[in-house]
C-alpha cells in the first residue's frame, strides 16, 4: 500500500538556525543591524543597558521602512523566505537607492544567539504598531514547530509616534555576559560595519553602555590612525586599466622627500597561469573594485618616530588586515585577527623584507552588489562561499597589493639609509628551493642529480660563509640567492616536464658554474676568455621551456651564423646569468603587451631578438631586444637592486646583469630601438651587453 508524508521540522530548529549558524553574539548585534540597513534606515542605535545584572538588556532601534502585520506573518516568522534575493536578482532598490545585503530569510534568527526573551514593536508610516513577543525556551518546550503559536498585536503607536517609523528589538535574558572586553570588541565592529573612507553618508549607527562609558570612550579614533600611516595607496581597477595614487608621507625626524604619484597601468597578475594581465574576464561575477592600503613600518628605528605609536598598536593588534565592503558595507570575517583570507602573514614570512603583513597593514577592497553576483555568503555570516570567484578577487587584491609593494620599497630603503646607514637586506636561505627540487629528484629517481644538487648547496654554504666572514654579505648573498633560486625553478619545471637526464644534467652544471663565477670574482681571478655564441646559447637553453609554454619566437642569428662571433673576457658563469635575466624578462614583458595567444597555426606575436652589434664604441655587444611594452623608467632604477614592476620579481635580474659586466670589464646598455640595427617590429626593450673584447 502507497503512503505519503510531509516534512515535520522540530521547534529545536529554531534553536539550531540562530545559535549555529551565527559564530558570536558580537556577529549576531552586527546582523541586525545590516537588516536595518535593508529596512532602509539612517539611524541604527544599539545599546547595552544594565550590564551585570540580571536586568541587562539590548536594544537595537531604526528608523527604517517598518515592518506591517502581513510581512511579520508572511516574511518575518517564514524562515528562508527568500523575498530579498528576488529583489537582488531582479535589481530592485529600495527608495534610498540600496540593494539588500541579506538573501537567505534567516538572519533574524540572530536574535536568539543574544537572549532568550524578545520583544519586537514595529510600526510602517500611516499603520498601526505590531507587537511580537518571543519566549525562546516556551517555544522549544513544544516538540514540533507547527505546534508554536506566536501572538501578534497590533495597536496605536506608542513606540514610534508622531509619524515616526522603525524597528525596536529587545532582548532580555541574555544568554552571554557582557564583559569590558567583549564590549570593545562589539564597538569595534559597529565602528566598521561601514567603509571608514566611501560607506554609505546615509547610514550612522550609535552604540551607547549606560554606565560603562569608560569601557569605550578610550578606543583609538579610527581616522585618526589612518592619518599616521607612512604610505597610503588608493586604486580603481574596472578590467581594462588600473588607476592608482601613491603618498609616501615620512614623519618628522625623517630626512627624506613626501611623495605623491598617479598612473594608470595594466595590472599584472602575481598568479599567471598563461595571461599575465588581469582582465574583465577574471572580474566576471566580481564587477569592478576599488580601494585604500594604509601601510605602517614596525621596524624599531621608524616605530619611535611615531605619534602616538601605542594607539596605532593596539588599533593595528585588533582591526589589521584588508576587509572586504559591498555597497560600503562589511563582509565578514574578511579583516578580522583571526583571518588572513589574502595569506599575507605567509607571504611576509618568505619574504620579510619586501611584503607587508597584517600587522603594517589597514585595507580595504570595496565592490558592488549588483557586479558581485558570484560571491555567495556563507550562511554562517563568516564569508563567502570558496570558488573560482572568491580566488579571483584574492588574485587581482594581491596583483594591486604587489604595485605598492614595489614602491614602497623604494622608499622603505631611503628610510631605513636615512636612519640608521644600513642599505643592504640580509639574504634568505637557499634550504627550502633546495629541498622542493630535491623531493622531485627523488620522485622520479634520479639519485646521481640529488648528489650534485648536495654539492652545490655545500658550495653555496661555503660561499656564504665566506662572505659573511669578510663582511661582504647582503646584497651580493641575495643575489647569490636570487640567481640560484631561479636556476632551482627551471630545473623542478624541466623535471615536471620529464626533460631528457641529459639535459637535466647540464642545467645542474650551470648552478655548479654560477657559484663558481661568484668564489672567482671573492678569489679576484682573471677573467677568461669565451665566445658571445657560447654564452648567448647557453643564456636560451636555460629558458627554452619557456619560449615553448609561451609561444614567443625565438631570432637567433647569431646562433644560424648569420652574424661573426666575437670572443670576449667573462666568467662564464656570471655573464650567462647575466644574460639569461634579459631573456626571462623579454619573455615575461612580450606576454604582457601582447596578452592573447596566437591562433592554431599563425604566427606568433611575441618575438624575442639575439644577435651582435658592434655599433658601440665601447665593444663587442651581445643584444637582447623584444617587442614587448618597452623600458618605462630610467637606467638608475632599472640597474638599481629591488626595483620591479613586475609582480612577485625580487627587482635583483638587471642589477645582477649589470654588475657581471662590471666584473667583466664591461657595461650594462639600454640603447633605444631605433638607435640601432635591429629587425622590423622589435619596439621594446633593448639590453645591450657591451663587452671588452679579448
């Protein structure tokens, strides 16, 4: 015999929906008051009266739309109604131009995370009031939530009078004791709710403690700190162009220049995963994005400079990071100090130098609700749901965090110069780069590799120690660093990429070459003497895996001999290095002005050029010319040590570049296409390496 059933939901999930699946009592007052934001309210009031007593209380009050007695029967006891995300859908604003933020039909039951006894009074203009009243524990006395009835009253007004309209909440028995700290922490929320530098002016919220003013009246004034901050960078980026403005504004006893700078960019992305330009296709479901970093510097010698460094601490203790505002109003728990959604403490881990973590930071991403259609909230209220959205706007907030990063750095060493005389950073050890290429060794059982690969990190720990002794460490350690980390990368991808053990072999070599051109320079050995051909040959084997994987064509003249070699005095090492850095940026530049792959067959766009020129009246020269965007800053900064524009970059390849021709007699060049014989269409950039001749 067929039967038939229904769903029969217990009274108890009441109690799961409000008391789960909110985190706290400080997110439950803060979900509150987002529903007064879609009441269309412009006035919020939260209070904690009575704290302490068994009288204790709070009171959230608005003076929003109101709520009649057919939405509180029809929407407000209908758990899950979705009548908000209809009107997100369909684009439906509310008469103050708002969107709503709440979509699920179930943050009202953040009330019982609070209390158990409520009272509701609500009133819409020219209605009656409607009294609610809910007593948790009766409710969940009954076994089914059918079986709970909630009376409803209305009657005239004597909440909201004299035209006035809103929602008043109260709840009593509270469920948690309120101390000074949790007290704090709930102001700092509320303080937070709206973007501090573009929320809605339309929206203020009062949060008042009778008789424990004192808990709150010292908490640091948040535009106040902002004002401290070293370096302030604020952007738009709408897909196409990212608009940027920099200020670096030194504190008094800081013998160095304020600046200010606009400019518009593409935004390159620090994950590139084939494009290296962020576009409109990686904010689909996202929608354009602006926003503010207010960057701090803990280091001792800058911190004591500071006004009122103590305030900024404990402000920068509780609320760094980088939030998240939609319509300029908070997501949580995007900022909070237990979350870190953008890895920033692990990135300034890896490198402490260059990247800022939580702690120097006060950020903020603001996006529209309409565009942001992808990024779902979680139903616990504590951000949204994980996917390919949430990790794109991850990708393009670290991309525009990498630009200040790289400009900041400029000004972080003139600082720390000015102040103390120290220029040069320590070098990171080479154990982890080192380890991650000796587990894929390992994997693919090429024990004879993992023998050199030992060799060559001893090698490196002789050649430090031998620089740390004679007080030649830093910079030249950190390049030691930087050129061996990069030959580590290639040779883990070329065994990703099963090259033949061959070839595997000589690129082990080349590390064992680098670092002994590195002990000849310590040693001040002579130069020898070795052929352009040889060093720009091997300088392409190194990076022939990439001219593949990117599609960027490869003129080699020189090596066809189409052009006459030229011996020239080098070390070996050093100069194939040298080179190698112009090629691997050529290559990453190409990609970046001409972002699309060509189509199946055609011909490729990006082109890279190495030949010969004896044009320079100082030497042979070596040329490394492509036809990407070009050089955008001058020959200082290019050859200067941690200068880049280019995301994740250590800004040490052309610095590295520039001080083996040095070595070697020679200079670093960056002549202007037109200034010598190059092939047509090859626009960009030109590093020219002029040599001694031998």
């Amino acid at each position: 015999m067929a039967e038939s059933a229904s769903f029969r939901p217990k009274a108890r999930i009441l109690q799961l929906l409000g008391d789960e699946l909110i985190g706290s009592p400080r997110l439950a007052v803060f979900e509150l008051v987002k529903n007064a934001y879609d009441a269309d309210a412009t006035h919020v009031s939260v209070r904690l009266e009575n704290i302490g007593t068994p009288k204790s209380r709070i009171v959230v009050q608005d003076n929003g739309s109101g709520m009649s007695l057919d939405i509180i029967r029809d929407i407000w006891l209908t758990p899950a109604n979705d009548h908000r995300r209809r009107q997100r859908e369909t684009g439906t604003r509310s008469p103050l131009g708002r969107l709503p933020l709440g979509e699920k039909g179930l943050g009202r039951f953040a009330i019982h995370k609070l209390g158990e006894q409520i009272q509701l009074v609500t009133r819409q203009v020219g209605k009656p009031e409607v009294l609610l009243a809910l007593d948790w524990e009766g409710m969940l006395a009954h076994d089914y939530l059918d079986e709970v009835i909630i009376p409803i009253e209305t009657r005239e007004p004597r909440t909201f009078r004299q035209g006035k309209h809103g929602t008043r909440i109260e709840i009593t028995r509270l469920r948690d004791a309120w101390s000074r700290g949790s007290v704090r922490d709930l102001h700092r929320s509320l303080t937070s709710i709206a973007d501090p530098t573009g929320g809605p002016s339309d929206f203020m919220i009062e949060f008042k403690v009778p008789g424990h003013e004192s808990w709150i009246e010292d908490l640091p004034d948040p535009a106040r700190v902002l004002e401290l901050a070293l370096w302030v960078f604020s952007f738009s980026f709408d897909g196409n162009v990212l608009n940027w403005t920099y200020a670096f504004k030194p504190y008094g006893g800081i013998r160095v220049q304020p600046v200010l700078l606009t400019e518009k960019e593409p935004l390159l992305r620090t994950k590139e995963q084939g494009r290296v330009i962020a576009d409109r296709a990686l904010l689909l479901g996202i929608g354009p994005l602006s926003g503010s970093f207010h960057v701090y510097d803990r280091d001792r010698w800058v911190w004591n400079l500071m006004p009122q460094k103590q305030l900024v601490a404990e402000y920068l203790r509780n609320n760094g990071g980088v939030r998240i505002y939609r319509d300029g109003v908070r997501v949580y728990n995007y900022g909070e100090p237990d979350d870190d959604w953008l890895g920033l403490d692990l990135r300034r881990v890896n490198t402490p130098t260059r990247n800022i973590s939580r702690n120097l930071i006060l950020g903020r991403i603001n996006i529209g609700l309409a565009d942001s259609f992808l990024l779902r909230e979680k139903t616990n209220r504590e951000g949204f749901v994980e996917g390919d959205a949430l990790n794109h706007l991850r990708e393009v907030t670290t991309s525009v965090l990498s630009v200040l990063e790289r400009l900041r750095r400029t000004h972080k060493e003139a600082v720390r110069a000015a102040l103390t005389g120290v220029k040069e950073p320590v070098a990171r050890s080479i154990d982890t780069p080192v380890a991650q290429l000796r587990e894929a060794l390992t994997e693919r059982g090429l024990s004879r590799l993992v023998a050199l690969l030992d060799e060559i990190s001893r090698e490196y720990e002789q050649l430090r120690e031998i620089m740390l002794n004679s007080g030649t460490a830093g910079l030249q350690l950190s390049l030691i660093f930087h050129e061996l980390e990069r030959g580590v990368r290639g040779l883990v991808e070329a065994i990703h990429r099963r090259e033949s053990i061959q070839d595997l072999e000589k690129r082990s070599g080349y590390l064992k070459d680098l670092l002994e051109g590195f002990a000849t320079v310590l040693k001040k050995e002579p130069s020898r003497k070795h052929s352009l051909t040889k060093i720009a040959r091997e300088a392409i084997f190194l990076n022939q895996l990439r001219f593949r994987i990117h599609n960027v064509a490869l003129d080699f003249p020189l090596g066809r001999g189409e052009q006459e070699d030229v011996s020239v005095r080098a070390s070996l090492g050093l100069a194939i290095g040298g080179v190698s850095n112009a090629i691997d940026n050529a290559i990453y530049w190409t990609r970046v002005r001409w972002p699309e792959d060509p189509t199946e067959g055609g011909p490729l766009a990006r082109r890279v050029w190495i030949g010969t020129s004896e044009e320079f009246s100082e030497g042979p020269a070596l040329i490394v010319a492509d036809n990407g965007p070009g050089l955008r800053d001058g020959e200082e900064d290019l050859i200067r040590p941690f200068w880049t524009r280019r995301p994740g970059g250590m800004g040490l390849g052309l610095y590295y570049a520039n001080l083996a021709m040095e070595l070697a007699g020679g200079k670093l060049m960056f002549p202007d296409p037109a200034d010598i014989d190059l092939p047509p269409g090859l626009d960009g950039a030109v590093v020219a390496f002029v040599f001694r001749k031998a």
